[in-house]
C-alpha cells in the first residue's frame, strides 16, 4: 500500500510523462473537434471572416434530419462499412486458416501480401481508376479477350459502382486481416493443437472449436481496427467516382467535404460530420464492450 | 457599402499619385515602376492556359514583372481561392474563375472592381481596345450586378476580362460520316439518329460526354437543354426546372447514353476528351476548343479526321451558350497594379492573336474574323457563326450556383440517366430543393 | 507442429503465387504504364512487352516543381514522425506503469480519439486555418505538422503501450533501488528496451503522413502543397494524364516499397501488436 504522499508524487510525474502528448493532442484534435460542435450552430461560408458567423441554432440539425441526400449517404456509408468488413474479416480469416502451414518460410510472399497497404490511397484510387476504366481498362479488356463479356461500366453504373469500390478497399486492406489472423494462430501453443488431434477433432472442429475460440480478441481487435479505418476513406471514392452516379458511391465522408467546399455551407458541414462521427462512436463502443485492447488491470 | 467608398478612395489616389508622376518626368516606359515585382497567378490547368505560360517570359522580358502561375484541375480552384482571398493577406494577385464563380466573389467582397484600374491612366494602354471584347464573353465572365445580379445593366460593374471563354460547337468524324453516308446534323433529332446509327454499325459511342455525378452532369444537361430556350430560374428567381422540355432533354440524354462510348456517365472533362480523340466516339458536342487535343498527334487517334458545326437546334432555336473563364484581382492582393497590368497585356491584341496561333481561346472579334486564322483554323469561321447566338444568361450564376449546380441538378440528372429515377421525378425533386435553397437565402424576401 | 495430419500440397502453393499475384499486380501494373509512351498507352491490346521511355518522369520530375513538393512531403512526414515519436514513448510509458487519477480515462480517450475521421476534422481546421493565421510556406508546413503529429498520436501510444508493457517491471524496480531519477529509468531502462517499437511506430507514423491526402488538399497554398495533392493535379481537364500519373504514382510509392521490402518483420509486428501480444 502506497503512502498517499508517494502515491502524489507518482501522479505528477505520469502526468508530467504525458503532457507533451496531451497538449498536442488537445490542440490538434480535442479543440477542433470542440470546434466542429460549436460550428454546427453557426451560419458560417469560406472567404468571410469570422465575425460575420451568425448563431442559428439547431438549424442545420433539423435540415440534416429531413435532408434525403444525407441519409442516403448515411446508408451507402453502413453499406460500404458492413460489406467491405464482412469480406476482408471473411476472406482474410478463411487465408490464413488455409494458408496457415504452407506460408510458413515463404517471407517473400508476406512481403508482397503487405505490399497493398503500404501504398497511398491517394494513389491506390489512381490506379484502380485506371484498370476499372469502362473503354480502355485492362479489366474489361480481359473479361472481353477471356470470357467475351462486354465492358462493363464499373464505375458508372449505379449497381456495380459500390461494388468497385468495395473490391478496392478489399484489395488493400484484406492482407491487414489476414497478417493479424495468422500471426494470432501461430501464437496458438502447440500443445493444444496436439491435444485436440489425439481426441480425434477433425479438420471443422479442430477450426471453429478450437482455433477461433482462441483466437476471439485477435479477431476482435482486428475488427474494431478496420471498423474505425473504414469509415476514414475517402480519397479512393474521391478519385474513382466522385460518388456517382447519382449519389450511389457518396459515403458520409465525401459528402461533409462537398458540403464544405462546394455548397460553402461549413455550418451544415460540421453537422453532418457529427453524424459520421456518430457512427464510428457507436459501431466502436459496440466492439469495444466485448474486449478493450488497452485496459491494465487497475483502471476503473 | 464601406468597401466600395474605401477603393475608390483608393483608386482616387492612386490615380492623382499617377498623374503626379506622369506630370514630373516622361514616362517612356510605363512599366517602370513594376520591375522586380512578383506577381502569383491562380488559374486552371487547361490547354489554353498551358499555351499562355509559354508566353510569359515574354512578358517578363518586356515588362520585368515576374510571374509565378498556380495551374490546378478547374474543380479544385475555388477552394484554394476562396481561403487565399479570405485571408487578410493572400497568396495571389490575379485569379482565374469559372464565370458562375465571379457572383460569389463579389458579393463576398473579395475581387477589386477593375474600374479602380481604368480609371488610372498611368495603367491603362491606349490601344486596349474594350470594345473589340466579344460582348457576351466580357458580359458572361467579368460583369456583376445588372438588374439580375449577375449580368450587365445599368447597375453592374466589371471586376474581370474573360479570358480562355468559350462557346459551345459541335466536332464530328468526317470519316465515319462518309462512309455511312450521314449528312452532318443539324437538329438533335439527325444527331440522336446518326450516334444510333454509328454505334450499331461501327460499335463505338455516338455523341460522347461528361455526365459524371455532380457538375460534370449538369453541365451535360445545361449544354443540350440550352438550345430549347430554357432557363432553369424566371425572372423572380423561381425555379422551373421542371418543365416539359427539360424532361424531354433529359429523356434525350438518356438515350444518348445509351449509345455512347462505355462508362460515359462517369467521365469527366478529360474522359471525355479522351474518348474522342481515341477514336471511340463519333460527335462531340461542348466547349469550342477541342480542336487543339484532336490535331495534336501525341494524344490524338483521329487528328485530320475531324469536322466542325454549329450546335445542333431544337425547334430551330440555336442555343450555344458561353462559359469558360475571366480574370480579375483579389481584393487582398498586394500588386494590383502590377497584376492589371498582367490582365491587360495577357488580353491585349497582339497576345489575343498570338494564343489563337498557338492553339488557345480567342476573346477578341478581331481575333476571330481575323482572314488568315479563318483560313487556318477549320473550327474558326463556326466559331463566329455561333457567337451570333450564344447566350449569355443560359445559367444563373448567382452565388449560389456551384451547390445547385454540383449538389442538385447534377445529381438528379445523374440519377435520372443511370435509370435510379425518372426524368419528371429527378426534375421535380430537384427544383423543390432549389426552391428551398433559394428561400433559405432569402431571394424571396420581396414577393 | 510438422506431424500434424494436415499436408501442405501443390494447391496451397498454387493458391499462395496467385494471391500473391493479385496483390501486387495492380502496383506492378502502376510501374509498368509509367514506363510506356503515349502510343502504347493507347494501345487496345494491354501492351506487356514494349520499348520503355523515361519521358513521363523527366515531365514530372523537371516540369512540374516535383522538388518542392518532395521537400514538403518529407518535412511535414520527417519532423512530424520525429514528434509522435518523441511524445508518444513517454505517454505510453506513462499510461502502461504510471498509477494516477484519470488514467483510464486517457487509455479510454485514446482508443476513442483515434476512430476520428479526417474528415471530420478537415472541415473545423479549415475555419480555425485562417482564424490561426497559418499563411506562407512554412507556417503552412508546421500546421500540417501539427495536425499530422495529432492524428498519428493514438496509434503511436497505443503501439507503444504494447512494447512497455512487455518490458519486465523489475529492471525498473532495480534502477529505483539504485537511486535513478523517474525520467533517468525512462531514459536510460526503458528507452533502449523500446527501439525496436519505435521502429515499428515509426513506419506507421511516417506511412501516415506521407500519405495524407484530405488535410493537406484544404490547406496547404502553392508553396506548401505535397506530393498526394500535387498528383492528382494530372488528373487535367485536358484529358487524363496517365502515364504523368503513374510516373508520380510510382515515385509517391518508392518509399513504402523500400520500407515494405526492409523492413516488413517490423510492419508485421506493428500490425500484429496490440491484436495478438497486447
């Protein structure tokens, strides 16, 4: 038991450790993100000045509440975030069960299974736009060489444009899964895996009795990982559609920054960015309740 | 209010410090006065814009002003400008706008009024003949505050010179047309049923376009519906977006795109561009300065192969509208004189004449009835022919336009031609959100 | 491991190169195109085998003011990796051993900060932009700085945390009972224990920054733009300049595929941490 003296000065000293940090913090991210609160009141358009901000109340939220454009995009968002989610935790997971044995020595191919997430969206969007391209892109000059299939509008038709996009985050972000999937088995003790073989467990058993069960917070946090980095795109939309057509690829992301920058509206911006800020909260807390990746044993 | 009495103010003394100057010592040489001056200019990174930085060494040469350009994609330049000019002291000193930009900026005070310059003789060359501006170009890109606010009148004043402004035309395969033996149309009617024809029988797009979600699409619409006479507000600023011909165009363009080159409504300008000059579509039908991009072979399939016409009418009414871009002075800039000085020259005669050679815009009408260039260019004697009757009030470009434009019409026309709405449903749709916008804004305060 | 029944066959194998395959194809697809001239580009069949130019690059490289943009890019990745880091190592240090008032609230606030959206931010920094007067090259670099060091920080804790916390508590204790000063244990036990987590942390920050499009397409003027905003400048309204792009593209990437190719335990381990050893 600590003197209450000691147990002061321990308290001063963590926080003299984590003050830098703070103070960046607070300045950074806390007071902005105070700011985009404050400024979801206000009537406030780029190029004037600040003094020339009008209170209008909950304005914005009552627009916001009857704005078809907005909950649409709400809905593209939890339908982009639910299925890019599901096929990466899906198919990561699958990869790395299959994969488990034969990648083992083959450092080459975790190199090049990194390879996609290291690329910046910016340019990942680049080049997916060039291979999607509806005339001259090497996709459809494949499907049509191989399979005699005519080109298909990728991006420019209102039921396959989500889908593109959702290939394109697939693409880049399925490895992540798959490294954590495979690092969490491989960290299975072996003595389990031998006990389970001399009780007879088969390859279905041996899979979702054991391994997943063991494996549960790794997946966990995987999840809550892609769930809070999903909602962050919006460079690829950005590039590869707009989101066109219509307003079918518009996650909430990209319509707060044309909110912003082409209706001039940072008022009504601010809010909207309050919904998407919403939905992470929400989507996170719920993941969050069934395992905290940072809790220590002493924390309330 | 204040802001006007300060820069005449200020142009007041500016003008009498120049006349001082001029009464004391001949000025041989006006620029004198500038040299060393750098001046930063925000414009797009259009072809005609390329063509005008290769001109610039000359100019520095000539007036020792230096001149640093900010070339960006023309979506992405209002932003920058809006938080330059904002700021009380900002990065650029001439500004190139969309022309539905120019409303916004002045009603925001950011752009200095250029009468401020030509009321200063010290800056202004004799031989700047305004006139010879082709009027619905200075009139679309530079002129604020008519009796509808964003055209010219009684009331308005001149706070930009268009520069790179275009009308729209039609460019077309003489090729293709030959050898399915299709007369060049000259109704929307013939031109639907010759990109039917072309693409049934060659298997490339008919009329391409830009009908991206969002401003590319409205622009798509706004080109082919001008030509019905519609307007998309009345004269009381309401909307009437949804009438019977502008679901007829939208019905069109549907069709349209149903024989167009692929993946036509996502493209871009430069999809587009591409698309044409690829070979993968036969007409053409936008901003009148594609002949560039088609006759330069490194980017170009179909270079000698390309026909020009006037724009297709609907009902016999031509239609073109004009558009393009102008340039002006940020309020906060810190050169104005020197960046006038930079319009003017950029603007005057002989650099008017000398970009058309090169391949650029041309604003002047003496440019353009120019005989040699007539006799040059293929594209030159429709060019004349269409101004005659371009419109210059064929989008309202109120401040508020960029949001109706990008954020209403051009994701209602978007969804009506990939099929997720019907033209009437998208039309109404959109013009009760304009009516909302516009009521927001208070534009109905006095009815 | 090796006797259990399973048997490791040829489709594995075959499914591993294919995978492998799809994964850098499109990069490798990246780098190809911006070898190739304007006619191959056109080309209708995808040209594989054609004589190389390097004519996209010297357009990019000379014409286009890449060096000021290269500069950008690395001062406002550099310095503000060198922050985080430098930040990070302590808070974590403190969250990880320190017992004080509040500390589940900053573990909690950490994990929550870090699900904020860019986005979401980019609007509210853009008002506070001119409001802070950030205007000039340098200003305009050091407040991107500051924003980049923000975001990047809950990662870099969070990371940083699973190293401390592996570290055995009693060499502390040793270095107390020696008479060493709280920020000497730091500085002298814990900091040389925790390299390899910086290197980790490292990656992740600067892969962050280097690549940050949104925040730097709002604020940055002419003389602070980087690369991910200048590239997209190709994209012109004068048709789409693929080959320029790709160039740009392949030298936008030539950092990550050099830390991919020297350092993937280490991305491994900064992926992996916090899920499996946390």
């Amino acid at each position: 038991m600590k003197s209450l003296r000691a147990a002061l000065s321990e308290g001063l000293i963590a926080y003299a450790f984590l003050a830098p940090a703070l103070l960046i913090l607070v300045i950074g991210l806390v007071y902005p993100l105070f700011t985009t609160v404050q400024m979801s009141f206000l009537d406030y358009q780029m190029g004037t000045p600040w003094e020339s901000r009008e209170w209008v109340g909950i304005r914005w939220f009552e627009k916001l509440w009857s704005d078809p454009n907005v909950w649409k995009s709400f809905w593209v968002t939890l339908r982009y975030g639910f299925w890019v989610v599901l096929i990466e935790m899906i198919v990561g997971t699958g990869l790395a069960l299959a994969l488990e044995r034969a990648i083992r020595g083959a450092s080459f191919f975790r190199t090049a299974l990194i390879m996609p997430l290291m690329v910046s969206p910016i340019v990942v969007g680049l080049i997916w736009r060039y291979l999607f391209d509806a005339r001259t892109g090497m996709i459809n000059h494949y499907l049509g060489a191989w399979f005699g299939i005519d080109p298909v509008p990728w991006l420019a038709d209102p039921h396959i444009a989500l889908t593109s996009l959702i290939i394109t985050d697939v693409w880049q972000w399925t490895p992540f899964i798959f490294i954590i999937v495979l690092a969490g088995l491989q960290a299975i003790p072996k003595e389990v895996i031998e006990a389970s073989t001399i009780d007879g467990a088969n390859w279905w058993q041996m899979t979702f009795l054991v391994k997943l069960p063991m494996i549960k917070s790794v997946l966990i946090v995987a999840l809550l990982m892609r769930i809070v980095d999903v909602y962050k795109v919006v460079e690829v939309v950005f590039i590869l559609t707009e989101g066109g057509p219509g307003l079918e690829t518009e996650l909430l992301a990209l319509h707060v920054y044309k909110t912003a920058f082409l209706s001039q509206n940072l008022g009504y911006a601010s809010a909207i960015s309050m919904l998407l800020l919403a939905i992470v909260t929400v989507l996170s807390l719920f993941v969050l309740s069934f395992s905290n990746p940072m809790k220590t044993k002493s924390d309330f | 209010m204040n802001h006007f009495t300060k820069s005449a103010g200020q142009a007041a003394a500016a003008a009498l410090g120049a006349l001082a100057l001029l009464a004391t010592s001949a000025v041989a040489d006006p620029y004198q006065k500038y040299r060393g001056t750098e001046i930063v200019v925000s414009w797009p990174s259009l072809a005609h814009f390329q063509i005008a930085e290769e001109l610039i060494p000359e100019f520095t040469a000539q007036t020792g002003i230096r001149v640093e350009t900010d070339p960006l994609q023309y979506g992405k330049l209002r932003d920058k400008q809006l938080l330059e000019m904002g700021k009380p002291q900002g990065d650029y000193d001439v500004v190139a706008w969309v022309v539905f930009w120019k409303t916004e900026y002045v009603q925001k005070g950011l752009l200095t009024p250029l009468s401020e310059m030509f009321a200063n003789p010290a800056l202004v060359d004799p031989a700047y003949d305004i006139a010879d501006i082709t009027p619905a170009y200075l009139e679309n890109g530079g002129k604020v505050g008519g009796p509808q606010g964003y055209l010219a009148g009684p009331s308005a004043g001149l706070y930009g010179i268009p520069f790179s402004a275009q009308t729209t035309m039609m460019a077309y395969r003489k090729d293709l047309l030959e050898k399915h033996d299709l007369a060049v149309p000259t109704t929307y009617e013939e031109l639907l049923a010759a990109s039917r024809l072309v693409h049934e029988k060659e298997g490339i797009g008919g009329l391409t376009g830009r009908a991206q979600s969002g401003h590319q699409a409205n622009d798509f619409f706004l080109t082919h519906y001008g030509p019905t006479g519609g307007v998309i507000l009345d004269d009381n600023y309401r909307p009437v977006l949804n009438n019977p011909d502008a679901v007829r165009t939208v019905e069109m363009l549907t069709e349209f795109v149903k024989v167009g080159p692929p993946g036509m409504t996502a493209y871009g300008y430069g999809d587009m561009v591409n698309s044409f000059v690829q070979g993968d579509a036969a007409f053409y039908l936008d901003a009148s300065k594609i002949r560039k991009t088609v006759e330069d072979e490194s980017k170009s399939r179909v270079a000698g192969m390309v026909g020009y016409a006037l724009h297709p009418t609907i009902n016999g009414n031509c239609g073109s509208g004009t558009g393009g871009f102008a340039m002006g002075i940020p309020g906060n800039s810190q050169n104005k004189e020197a960046a006038f000085l930079f319009i003017q020259w950029m603007t005057n005669k002989a650099t008017d004449r000398k970009l058309a050679e090169m391949g650029g815009d041309p604003i002047r009408t003496s440019t353009m009835n120019d005989p040699e260039l007539q006799a040059t260019f293929e594209d030159y004697p429709v060019l004349v022919e269409q101004l005659k009757c371009a419109r210059a009030d064929w989008r309202p470009l109120i401040p508020e336009f960029p949001e109706i434009d990008a954020q209403i019409i051009g994701i209602s026309v978007s969804e009506a031609i990939t099929g997720q709405k019907s033209a009437q449903q998208a039309l109404d749709e959109a013009n009760a959100k304009i009516e909302a916008l516009l009521t927001e804004k208070g534009y109905y305060a006095w009815q | 491991m090796s006797q259990a029944p399973e048997r490791t066959n040829l489709g594995h194998y075959a499914l591993v190169v294919v995978l492998a395959l799809l994964a850098t194809g499109p990069v490798y697809i990246m780098l190809m195109t911006s070898f190739k001239n304007q006619v191959d580009m056109f080309s209708r069949v995808p040209l594989w085998i054609f004589a190389p130019t390097l004519d996209n690059y010297s357009v990019v490289l000379f014409d286009k003011k890449f060096d000021r943009y290269l500069f950008n890019s690395l001062f406002v990745a550099i310095i503000s990796t060198l922050i985080t880091l430098a930040l990070a190592g302590s808070a974590a240090y403190a969250i990880a051993r320190k017992d004080f008032w509040g500390r589940g609230l900053v573990s909690y606030g950490n994990l929550m900060i870090r699900m904020v959206p860019p986005a979401v931010i980019a609007v509210p920094v853009f008002a506070l932009w001119s409001r802070w007067g950030f205007s000039g090259r340098f200003e305009e670099l050091w407040g991107l700085t500051l924003f980049y060091t923000a975001l990047n920080l809950p990662f870099a804790i969070w990371l940083l945390f699973s190293f401390v916390k592996q570290i055995p508590e009693d060499l502390e204790e040793a270095a107390i009972v020696d008479g060493a000063t709280p920020f000497q244990v730091f500085r002298l036990v814990i900091f040389p224990l925790m390299k390899s987590g910086y290197a980790v942390a490292a990656i992740f920050t600067f892969r962050i920054a280097w690549n940050e499009f949104l925040l730097a397409l709002f604020l940055t003027g002419r003389k602070a733009r980087t690369l991910p905003v200048a590239i997209q400048g190709f994209l012109t309204d004068e048709g789409v300049e693929w080959g320029r792009i790709m160039a740009m593209g392949t030298l936008i990437v030539i950092p990550s595929l050099v830390i991919t190719f020297f350092a993937a335990r280490q991305i491994i381990t900064g992926l992996t941490t916090g899920a499996v050893k946390g």
